[in-house]
C-alpha cells in the first residue's frame, strides 16, 4: 500500500512542479581539501594529511509538528496528519510516514511534505525528501524551518548552490536562526572556500550562546587558511564548551603539528582527542610519531598499532611502529614492522633505513648492507645511511666500495666530521695515503678534539713512516684519549718507539 502512495505522491508533485513553482534564486557561488586534516597522518612530520574528518551536521532546530485540527466528517486528509503528527511525536517515523503520505495523496498540506522530507532525511533518503520539501516550500514559502530542512537535503545531495540558496531564504524570513548560519559556514568550508566560511560561523557563533560546533567549525576555517593562532583559539574555544569534543581536540593537534611543529602540543591533544574520537588512523599514526619524538615509546607503540587496526595497509604506522619497538629493546619485533611496511610499500625510504638502523644497531652489520642500499637509491642525499653503510663497508674490508658512498656524504655535508673520518680510514686501508691525510685533515680542522680522526692519521704516518707526525698524533691523543693514545703506540713498529 506504501509504495502505491509513494507514486501517487511523486505524480502530484511532478504536476506542482511543472505548474510554474517559485523557487528562490540560487546565489553564484565564488570559487576559491580537507588537507592537513584529510585523512592522513603525517608521514614526514609535514607530508601526513588531516586527522580531522568533519561529521555531517543533523538539524540542531527540533522538527516542527502541524497544529492538531480535530478531524470532522469529510476531512480524512487531516485526520491523516494529524495520526501522522501523533506518530512522529512519538518517534514512530514509519507509520508516520505512511499516515503523511496518505494525507497529501488527498490534499497538499504544507507540514505533512515537510514531515514526509523530514523523515526522509533522517533515513538518508535525500532523493526522496527533496520533492516533498520542495513542496513544502512552495506551499509554506514563510516557514523558515522548511527552508532549513530543505538547505539540508541539498547539502547532502552535494547541490552547493541550491542548499546555500535554501540556508539564506530561512535567514531571509528570519534573521536570527542559527542553524541556516552554521550550515552556510560547514558549505563554505566543503567547498574550501574558508574565507566566505568565516562570517556566518562567527554570526552562529554570536546567535547561539556555547554553540561548540560553530566554534570549532571556524578553528576548521583558520586551520586552512594557515591562520594558526586563530584556529587554536577557536578549537580551544570550543574544547571550553564541549570538554569531550574530539573533533576539535584533533584538529587543534593538526594545527600543532602541521603548522606551529609544537609536537608537544600537538601530543596532548591528540591524545585527549583519540579518547572521544577512536576511529580515525591518521590520529593515531600523528600520535605516535610526536610520542616517539618525545621519547613515550610505549605509547607509541599503542597508538600506532590502534592505527593499523583502523587501516591494515597504513604503511607508515607499520614503519613508526617499528621505530618504537626499537626504542623499547624489541628488535624482532621491529624488524617485523619495518618489514611489513616494505611488503606493502617496497619504495618506502623511512622503512628500509629503519630496518637497516635496527641490524646496525644490534651489531647484524651484514644484513644492514641491503635495506641501506635500498634506503640510498630511494633517499639518495640521506648522509646518515651513507655514513652508516660506509662504516659497515669498512668493517667487512669492502673499502673500495666505502669510498663512493662516504665521498657522496661529505660532498652532500662538508661539516660532517665522522664522514670524513670514516673516508680517511678508507683511503688508509688502500693506502691512499695522500688521500687519507686529506680527509683525516678535514675531519681534524672541522674538530680539532676528535681522537678517532687522530688516531687514524696516527696510522697513516706510522704507514709512511713518517716518525715525527706518529709522534706528534700520538702526544695530542695522550691528552684527548689515552686509551687510543696507546692503541696507536702499539701500532708502531719499535723504531718509532725509541
């Protein structure tokens, strides 16, 4: 029976419509991505996207019932909506929806169209409460509540023009109502346009006192136009109204960490924020990265495996989680992470150099080579791996192999003190020895105080037999290390020793 009264109310629509309805003009909309906050964490501090995925907004104005007429003979249409009105009272949307369309299949009735679109929309049915609240417009064109209803129906349909034209006609018919405000604001914000959105969010703001959703939709607004101060203000605001607000608790942790790099701020609020708002992964990866950066491996670790449970294939969480498991002396298991965020991102750097990290680290100088060398031909101007794979070269007496690599690094950083050490030990080991005095030179004049560089020219000379420098290395190194002040007098032959 519905779905018969369902066609009879389309076909009289359609005959309304096509009766030369006035609709209110449609304001053009000027041009100007939910980024920060879309949906990505931050994958180098800056690269990941915005945690903060704004929620649709339902109506904030309760539905309006029809007043009741007292049912007579010969006037079924409104005992209809009236059963229907008892109905919706008593939130039995259903039958209420079968009792209003039963009233306007008899007769057009402006409140029973906007019950029937109410209801429609509250099933996220907008194909279908479009009609009927458009019809409750053009038989109540005063009601500003239809209006309201009928902007929201559009927004949903993603019809911009059409809901922004809706929201101002309420307005137009009164102009204090908030939620016409409010959602003109949210539309702006949609269609990035966050400078048009600013002035109907403050004017919401101004209507409804400790309107939280105003304020921390304009936090939204300023976080996208880089406008950091205000938009931490505004969240903060609306955290003030709302203590368990976790949408504004992440994106005041966006602000935080994308923009101010205050990582600490931006811990506190994610971490406040996951406790509302626990379902979104990009919080949690954005929590664990400023957690490791600030040394709470553990709750890393959670917050990063939170992250993976929300999206399986989050390669960097995988890659942070490995990070934090290092830290905490739990290399198996950080091998593992590394390795999972390689399976599923074979070109991702960070991984691999956090594989190769984690072997250097637990003395597995031979499986570090690959996941270095890999980690290189991905980030090629990392001077750290380069360092790292030529110490490892050097200690498997691969030093051919060390030099490229080690003669890149000081190129990419000249002030790199250890590099050019380690590339004078190279050259040393080949007797290069010209070379290696070079280096070891560079290293010395850089940090006049660094033993290691001492002692490895301490050789050279010894090499060259060159009595007098060994002499003079070995004098400045009783003083910096005489621990290596002695390695290298046993080094010496002992005709150097007398």
């Amino acid at each position: 029976m519905i779905h018969k009264l369902i066609t009879r109310i389309a076909v009289t629509l359609v005959l309304f419509l096509f009766a030369g309805v006035a609709m209110a003009q449609h304001e053009t909309v000027g041009g100007a991505t939910v980024g920060a906050a879309t949906g990505g964490g931050t994958i180098s501090s800056s690269s990941r996207g915005a945690t903060v995925k704004r929620p649709p907004v339902r109506r904030t104005t309760p539905p309006r019932t029809t007043p009741r007429t007292p049912p007579t003979r010969g006037t079924t249409a409104e005992q209809f909506n009236a059963k229907g009105d008892e109905l919706f009272k008593a939130k039995n949307y259903d039958d209420a929806l079968e009792a209003y369309l039963r009233a306007v299949a008899l007769k057009p009735i402006a409140g029973a169209y906007y019950h029937i679109g109410w209801i429609y929309n509250d099933q996220d049915d907008f194909d279908n409460a479009l009609p009927a609240l458009q019809q409750a417009a053009r038989l109540s064109p005063s009601d500003e509540v239809i209006f309201s209803e009928l902007g929201y129906t559009y927004r949903n349909l993603k019809q911009y023009p059409q809901a922004l034209a809706a929201y101002r006609q309420a307005i137009q018919i009164r102009s204090d109502y908030v939620t016409p405000y409010y959602q003109i604001g949210w539309i702006y914000n949609e269609q990035e346009q966050y400078e048009q959105a600013i002035e109907p969010l403050r004017r919401a703001a101004s209507l409804k006192e400790n309107y939280a959703e105003a304020y921390s939709e304009l936090g939204y607004s300023y976080q996208k136009l880089n406008r950091s101060q205000e938009a931490i203000a505004a969240y903060k605001q609306a955290i003030q109204i709302k203590p368990n607000d976790g949408t504004s608790y992440l994106g005041l942790g966006d602000v935080n960490y994308y923009q101010t790099k205050d990582y600490k701020a931006a811990l506190s609020a994610y971490t406040q924020g996951v406790t509302y708002k626990d379902d979104n992964p990009t919080a949690f990866y954005n929590l664990a990265w400023c957690a490791n950066e600030y040394s709470q491996y553990s709750q890393a670790a959670i917050a990063a495996r939170k992250a993976i449970d929300l999206k399986s294939d989050y390669h960097e969480a995988y890659a942070e989680l490995g990070y934090a498991k290092r830290k905490l002396n739990s290399p198996s298991e950080a091998i593992s992470a590394y390795q999972q965020a390689i399976i599923l991102k074979p070109a991702y750097g960070v991984a691999h150099t956090g594989l190769g990290d984690t072997f250097f680290e637990t003395k597995q100088y031979h499986e570090s080579v690959a996941p270095y060398e890999r980690a290189i031909r991905i980030t090629p101007n990392n001077t750290r791996i380069r360092y790292n794979l030529g110490w490892v070269y050097n200690h498997e007496a691969r030093y051919a192999e060390a030099v490229p690599v080690l003669s890149e690094a000081v190129r990419l950083k000249p002030e790199y003190v250890e590099a050019h050490t380690e590339l004078g030990f190279s050259y040393y080991k080949l007797h290069r020895l010209p070379a290696a005095i070079e280096s070891l030179s560079a290293a010395i004049r850089l940090k006049k105080a660094h033993a290691t560089a001492h002692l490895y020219l301490g050789y050279v000379y010894i090499e060259q037999k060159n009595k007098q420098g060994a002499i003079s290395e070995y004098a400045i190194l009783k003083t910096l290390d005489p621990a290596k002040a002695q390695q290298l007098f046993d080094a010496a032959p002992a005709s150097m020793k007398n």
